[in-house]
C-alpha cells in the first residue's frame, strides 16, 4: 500500500478516488488477514461510506483534510460506532454496540481518514504477545510462526503487512513499542495526558497512552497531529495547546544533546538488541552512557500499580464471570486484586521519587536510547525467554525496558532497525522529556533520512 502522504495526495487532485483507495485496503485485508488475523472486525461499508463522503468533499471544492482517503484501523478496544468494542475479551460481546467514535477515531475522521476496521489484541490490554485464546494469534508478517507483540499486536501486523498506512494503538507499559519493535515499524507513545483516551476501554488509568503507529515517519506525524485536540471527556488530558510535529522534520540533529541509557538498559537482552540500540546512538552522535536511575525499582512499582488497578476495573466480571477470562489474564488479575492497598501506596511514592530524579536527567540531555525489546519476535507458543543467564516467563519481560518509561508518562519513539538478511528486525526507544515529542520526531525523520531506521518490507505485504 502506498504511504499516507502519496494517498491524501493522489485523491486530493482526484487522481484516485478514496473509494478505489477504500477497495483497496479491503481487498488487501481480505487477502491477508487470514494468514496475519490481525483484525477482528471489518467495517466494509463504514469505510466505503467514508470514502464516498471524501470524494464527494473534494468534488464539490473542499478539502478533506490532511488524511483525505487514507485507510486505518483502531485497536478494538476504541470504540467505532455500531460495533460492538471487543477489548480482546468474550465478555464485553454481551455489551451493546457503541454509539460513537472514540475521539482518537474521529480526530482521524475529521482529518479526511477512512476506519476500516478494529484490530486483535491481548485480552483487556494484559499483555505483549497478542497470543489471545478468544480470537486467536495475531502472526507477525515476517515471519508467520512468530508473535507481533502485544498488547497492540493486531496495529502492528496490520501496518508492517501493508492493509493499512496507520493504526491506532494503546500503551500503558510498552503496548505501543514493543509490537513496533517486533514488526519493524514506527511508533509513538506521547507523554501521559497528551492525547485524549476517551471511547477507549481503560486499563490502567494512570498509565494508559494512546498513540499511532506507521511505516514511516512523515506518516506517524501526520496522524500524531491530527489525534491532537482537547477533549474534556478525558480528565486526565492535560491543558495544552496541540504542538504539531509535522513541520519539525526536515532538520538535522545538530544541537541535540543525546546519550545511551546503560546499567539496567544495557543488561538482559540479546546481542541483536543491544547491537541496534548501539548503532543508533553511535548516528546520533551519543557518546556517553548514563544511568536511569531506580530503573529496576521503577518497573517493580509499574508492576503493582497495573495488577491492582487493571484488576479493579474489571472486579465485577471477575467475581462473576471469572471463567470467560483468559487463563493467564485471569489469574494476574485475580493477585492484582490481592494486593495490599499500602503497597501501592508505596508503588506510588517511588513514581514519585524516580521522576524527579530522571526529570534531573533532562538538563543536559534532550534525548536518551534504550532498547526497545530484548529480542526480536519470539515463536507463537513460546513460554520462556533467557535473561540475564536465567530462563525466565516470556510474557512479562518483552516489558523490559519499556515498563520504567511508561510508568513516568514520559514520550518514546520506536525506530526499526532491520537486520541482516534473514534475520527479523528490532526497535530502538527514543525517550524524551515530557511534552518533547518535536525532538523525538526531528530525529527519528534524521534516522530515516539517513537509512539507519527505516520499516523493512514485511514477507507477508
């Protein structure tokens, strides 16, 4: 499929339609997603009354907006009027269908896109390998007999194999970046309180992110701009005027201050992991590791707050219902209930302590690197992983070096690294200071610019 940009395009001078443009999605989806089951429902007569809608605005003189055609899909946890919002769970089918948009999902529409469909994902958002037992695996499509990452695993396959330019993701501990990393694409996890969640189920409410993810950086920036909007449905959103990317992309890197974040970031991965990670810091000119502090302690915190939030959100289902869960879902629920409320009192005092010592970080540095997975994507089925020496659950620890940054809402950018010939591609983080995602953006766009990041073609596309 082509990017986004060359599509608003082609259908803004009526080159293409956007209904030829819808057709094509779809035929790709058709085509596709049987191998990849990325998506979970396709609104085919959604996206063909959109698009219908584009051509109809341009026929008569107006302009769309910016997306004018553009195909996409939303995780289906975001709600998409008359569809039923799944959130990877049997339970929520007993619900009705929604009566409108999630605001990320109109914020696409105003800006001229087309929805075509909601995407498979980790039941509740619980998860990083979208290995779901209710709809099934979403396959990676480099690869078919391995994972797309999780919990946003159905955007990340669906963009890496071509059915659509964007996607809607979440990401409350690395639900963004890791499918990004495992799929080799970009992804953009803004700062907690940027971007409005409302019409979104909630996971963890004071983790949650939302964010897209694309096969280019131009394409990322045009669907973070139009996701910008203030939305008082959403009460954690912050007051602040919209701080477009777009136009902050042609620049080089000179006077970004950048550094490799080692200690805990440099253990615990493979080789693969650590090799990307080290030759985007080398292009970035980054010359000095540091230490994040209380990276450890920070993610042992994330880990509390999301079990016992995420499980009190869904108590009455679990006292109720507690067999429609997924197994592995239900049992960390199910402990995440259990958690006394003083340790997540304490959970949140270290928050507290280690943001004010990494926001110290910021003074002399715009732009810190980390892995963003400890291995390029795994086998479906496969349980353990090896860290640091040690056979270790596989489920939890694609969270690795995601999990610290997520828990301080600070903005990351996943930026793909493809590897060898043969072997699969991996992501890089760059972490940058609250509200600082024009940074991120300028050299994510430098990185690709010089080929050193860029989204490799998947085999299945």
């Amino acid at each position: 499929m082509m990017d986004a940009a060359t599509i608003a395009q082609a259908v803004r001078t009526r080159e293409v339609s956007a209904r030829e443009i819808a057709r094509d999605a779809l035929g790709r989806i058709a085509a596709s997603n049987g191998a990849i089951n990325a998506f979970t429902d396709i609104t085919a007569e959604r996206a063909l009354a959109e698009a219908d809608a584009v051509d109809a605005t341009i026929a008569a003189g107006g302009d769309p907006g910016p997306l004018c055609g553009v195909p996409f899909a939303a995780k289906n946890l975001f709600d998409l009027k008359d569809v039923v919002t799944l959130a990877g769970s049997i339970i929520e089918k007993r619900r009705a269908p929604a009566q409108a948009d999630a605001f990320c999902v109109a914020q696409l529409r105003r800006a001229g896109a087309v929805c075509v469909g909601a995407l498979n994902m980790d039941e509740y958002a619980y998860g990083f390998t979208t290995e779901n037992s209710h709809y099934g695996p979403v396959h990676n499509p480099h690869d078919l007999t391995r994972i797309a990452g999780g919990s946003s695993g159905g955007s990340g396959a669906a963009v890496a194999a071509g059915m659509v330019p964007i996607s809607m993701g979440t990401d409350t501990n690395g639900s963004i970046r890791v499918p990004a990393s495992l799929n080799g694409i970009f992804g953009i996890k803004p700062t907690y309180g940027r971007l409005s969640r409302a019409g979104g189920v909630l996971f963890v409410p004071s983790l949650d992110h939302v964010g897209p993810f694309a096969r280019s950086v131009a394409d990322l920036a045009c669907a973070y701009d139009a996701l910008q909007g203030r939305d008082p449905a959403d009460p954690v959103q912050a007051d602040r005027p919209a701080a477009p990317v777009s136009g902050h992309l042609a620049g080089g890197i000179g006077g970004l201050r950048v550094a490799r974040l080692g200690g805990y970031f440099a253990r615990g991965g493979l080789a693969v992991a650590q090799d990307a990670t080290e030759r985007v810091a080398a292009a970035l000119g980054a010359r000095d590791r540091i230490e994040f502090p209380e990276a450890a302690a920070a993610r042992a915190a994330a880990y509390l707050i999301t079990a016992s939030e995420g499980a009190q959100l869904r108590l009455p289902d679990l006292r109720t219902r507690p067999q429609d869960f997924e197994p592995f879902t239900l049992d960390r629920l199910l402990a995440g209930a259990l958690v006394p409320a003083q340790w997540v009192l304490h959970a949140q005092r270290v928050r507290s302590v280690v943001r004010d010592r990494v926001a110290a970080l910021f003074r002399d540095w715009d732009i810190l690197v980390a892995p963003a997975t400890p291995t390029s994507a795994t086998p479906i089925g496969q349980a353990a992983i090896e860290i640091d020496g040690q056979m270790v659950a596989l489920r939890p620890n694609y969270g690795l070096y995601t999990q610290p940054i997520s828990f301080l809402g600070l903005p990351v950018l996943a930026v793909p690294i493809q590897n060898a010939d043969g072997e699969l591609p991996i992501g890089v983080q760059l972490i940058g200071a609250p509200w600082a995602e024009q940074t991120l953006f300028r050299a994510a766009a430098w990185l690709e610019r010089e080929g050193i990041c860029t989204a490799p073609v998947a085999k299945w596309s």
